[in-house]
C-alpha cells in the first residue's frame, strides 16, 4: 500500500510551497487507495507555536485535504526516540561523544584555514578512555567510511553521496533531545511511509536519514526531491510574490479548488491540460511525472483559475462563502438574477462581493470623474425623459429595460452612451459594473426612479 505524510513543524504559518508539497503527498496517496499521514515536527519546543499548529490544520480543513488516522506529534514520541538511541549505542552504532564546543570551534577554524570541508573528525567514534569531567556528551551515529551512499530520486535520478561527505552526525543532543534527520527517519519508517515527496532543501539530508535508516535496518522508502517555486522573475519566492500563510489566501477571496489547481500545475503537468477538477488531480497525478525543473508563481494565472471557479459554482456555495465577506444574499428574492450579473465579473470573492454591493447599495457618492462626464450637457433632460417612460412601460424583464432605453434614444435622437453613461453612473455612482438590462432588472421600477431623482437633484 502506498502511504505518504506531510510533516510541517510548528514554528510559523503554511505557506503555498508547503501546501504544494502536501497535495502532491496527498495525491500520490489518494491515486494508489493509500494513506495521506499527517506529522507535526514539534521537537523544537522553544520555537513551537500553538497558533502556527491550528494555523497548519486549519489550512488543511480549508482546502478539504484530509489526513487518514491521528495527527502524530513527535513532542510526544521522545521515550520512543530514546528507545532506538539506546539501541544503537548498545549495539556500537552509535556513541557518546564528549567534545567540547571550544574542541569543536577550534577543529573547524582549523579546517578552513586549510580550506578543508568542516566536518567532525571523529575523535570518540571508538573512545574507551576515562571520559573527561564536566562534559555532558552527544550521541553521534557511526556513519560509513568508505564507498558511497546511493539512492534513486523519483524526480532526480540517481543519486550518488561519497561515505566521506557524511561525517559521524549528532542524532541526540547533549540534553538527550534527538535531532531532526534522526527523528524523521525513525517516524518515515514506524509509520510504514512508502514514498517520502518533499522540497529539494531536503535532499541533502537524505544521505543522512539512510545512514539512520540502515543502521537500524529499517526499509528506505522512495524519495520524490521537488523542485522550489521561484518567482515570476526565476527568483525564490518572497511573501510579496505569495509566498504568504495560506489562509490569507482564503482572506483575499481565492477559492481552495482555485488555489489546489493552480499548485498542482507548479511541477507537474498533463499534456496541455489547465483546468483540473479534484477527482481528475487524483486519477491523473503520477509522483514520477514531476518536473526537474523549478517552476514560477504566476499571479494572472491564479487570478485566472479563480474566476473560472466562481463562475462554474453553484448559487448555493456563491451566498455560503460571500458571507466572509460582508454580503448577506440568503434571504434575497433576487440572489440569482444578481450571481448570474455578477460572478463573470470577480476573479477573487473580494471583487465579486465589491460588483455586487454596487447593484444592492444605493450609491452615497459620485465618483468625481465619471460624474462630470456623464451628467454634462443634456444628462438631467434624458434622465428624466428616461424616467417617465421607465414609470409608463413599467418593464420587469431586462429585455423589456433595454426597450424603454431604446426608445429614448430614438426619440431624442442621441446615441446609446448619451443615456447609458449618466444612467449608469445614476444608479451605481460610477461607471464600472454589470450590464445595465440586468443592473435595473434586479433594481425594479421604484428603486431605478428613486436613484436617478437622486441624481437629478445632485446635477441641479
């Protein structure tokens, strides 16, 4: 069975890269009928944040990736660290190192003065002496001396580390906390984790993790290294390219089905193909298939995804999620002649939320550009003329609106942005927004006539 985790730690917010990299885990799972576990890496309890944690799984239950079984914290799995450390030292694979910090500074400025690789050189791997006093020891794993450290990347290939580049590491430290590569490799293989999908920042802790792995003769799972998302300009990404907690994302109006297709498109590919419901993510994703190659956030894109997303949904989700933002539409009569106005024109729930608050809200103000143009000339004399014939006609259907707007301009002899410029500008106070048929549809007779009274009053 494939069985894949996500393993964040505690010490700030999920960002997109993270995410990505969890949907790309929980794809692979969900493609196989596997299992997706969730970890959180809370070993350093200095650093730890019980609000990043929530954050973490908020995030999760946001964009509706669910994780099979508990949440394993490692914060409580120490004794079952101990339990492997202790181990090793009993069967000489690992040992008690008592070299001091100054010992250790002292080796390494050593080592750059003759510009050597700074390494620990191994100076207790085989001590029997009488340990010096005052010296609470690390335990640092006995690491191959000879040969190479070979593993196949899913995503890079072979992968060949020579023994000497990896140096007998700490895997517990002097207080008897156990470090990260030692940690994470004993949980990869206690949680029979088959494939390990993660950023290519970790490569070079997975000659490490195998030296763990094998001394304990745990089975090596298969390592997927992706590649970092850059910038649009190739550059790492920074919060003010997007690099920012991923429920901000919720914040800004963006849709978690939006957000999942626009990262599952980072790396990974299928033909031309953009658009990617849920259930096409799943049976189509393959971790082998993932790009070598970077890839960059693209902002137009995102925006892109999104607006397709809100105007495939339904009505009913429409009113659920607008409510974040300030807009109640549940009890409205009119909620779908003003969604199906609408939701063509937001690419973010903000803009959508915005375009329909100009329909439903009597405009407070003119905007000062957009007014002086549209109520020059003869605005006042056809806005009433307008008004008289709207009250006559008595329209209910957009149709029926445009009509009496027609009539206007063939009885006054003008052209269509004589009326359609001061009579928009009337009813929204700008000159954005939907088409005016549909605007005045949703409004009716009394709210169109009161709004230019309005207006008419302002031009005097």
């Amino acid at each position: 069975m494939t069985v894949t985790r996500f393993a964040p730690s505690p010490t700030g917010y999920l960002h997109i890269g993270g995410l990505r990299t969890a949907l790309f885990s929980w794809l692979a799972a969900k493609h196989n009928n596997g299992k997706f576990l969730l970890r959180i890496e809370d070993t350093d309890i200095a650093r730890n944040s019980e609000e990043a944690k929530d954050a973490i799984l908020e995030a999760f239950e946001w964009v509706g990736m669910s994780h099979d079984g508990e949440v394993v914290y490692q914060s409580k799995r120490f004794d079952l660290y101990k339990k492997y450390i202790d181990q090793l030292l009993r069967e000489k694979k690992a040992y008690k190192c008592y070299m001091s910090r100054e010992e250790l500074a002292i080796l390494r400025q050593e080592q750059m003065d003759k510009k050597e690789r700074t390494r620990y050189d191994g100076r207790y791997r085989d001590f029997t002496g009488t340990p010096p006093e005052g010296i609470d020891p690390v335990i640092r794993i006995k690491a191959p001396q000879e040969g190479m450290i070979t593993f196949i990347d899913g995503v890079k290939g072979e992968i060949n580390i020579a023994a000497t580049e990896v140096d007998d590491f700490v895997i517990a430290r002097a207080d008897g906390a156990p470090t990260y590569n030692f940690v994470v490799a004993v949980d990869d293989a206690l949680m029979d984790c088959t494939e390990v999908i993660r950023g290519d920042d970790h490569l070079y802790n997975t000659p490490k993790q195998i030296v763990v792995y094998n001394a304990l003769n745990f089975t090596i799972p298969n390592f997927y290294h992706v590649a970092m998302i850059n910038n649009e300009q190739g550059k790492k990404l920074s919060k003010r390219d997007g690099a920012t907690d991923v429920m901000e994302y919720k914040a800004l109006g963006y849709l978690p089905e939006a957000l999942l297709n626009f990262l599952v498109r980072l790396g990974w590919s299928h033909g031309d193909q953009e658009i990617f419901s849920i259930e096409e993510m799943i049976s189509l994703f393959d971790p082998k298939n993932i790009n070598k190659s970077s890839s960059n956030y693209n902002l137009d894109k995102l925006l892109w995804l999104n607006a397709h997303y809100i105007k495939n949904s339904s009505d009913e989700k429409l009113i659920e999620l607008l409510k974040d933002f300030d807009l109640e539409l549940e009890n409205s009569p009119k909620t779908s002649m003003i969604l199906s106005a609408t939701k063509e024109r937001g690419k973010t729930l903000i803009e959508l939320a915005k375009q329909i608050q100009l329909i439903v809200q009597v405009p407070t103000s003119y905007d000062e550009k957009a007014s002086k143009k549209a109520f020059k000339g003869e605005a006042k004399e056809i806005l009433s003329a307008f008004t008289l014939m709207l009250k006559e006609a008595n329209p209910s259907t957009k149709e029926a609106y445009h009509a009496v707007m027609e009539k206007v301009v063939f009885q006054k002899e003008i052209g269509f942005g004589k009326i359609g410029m001061p009579l928009r500008v009337a009813l929204l106070g700008s000159m954005t927004g939907s088409g005016l048929d549909e605007i005045m549809a949703i409004l009716g007779v009394n709210e169109i006539v009161a709004r230019i009274e309005k207006a008419i009053a302002i031009i005097e």
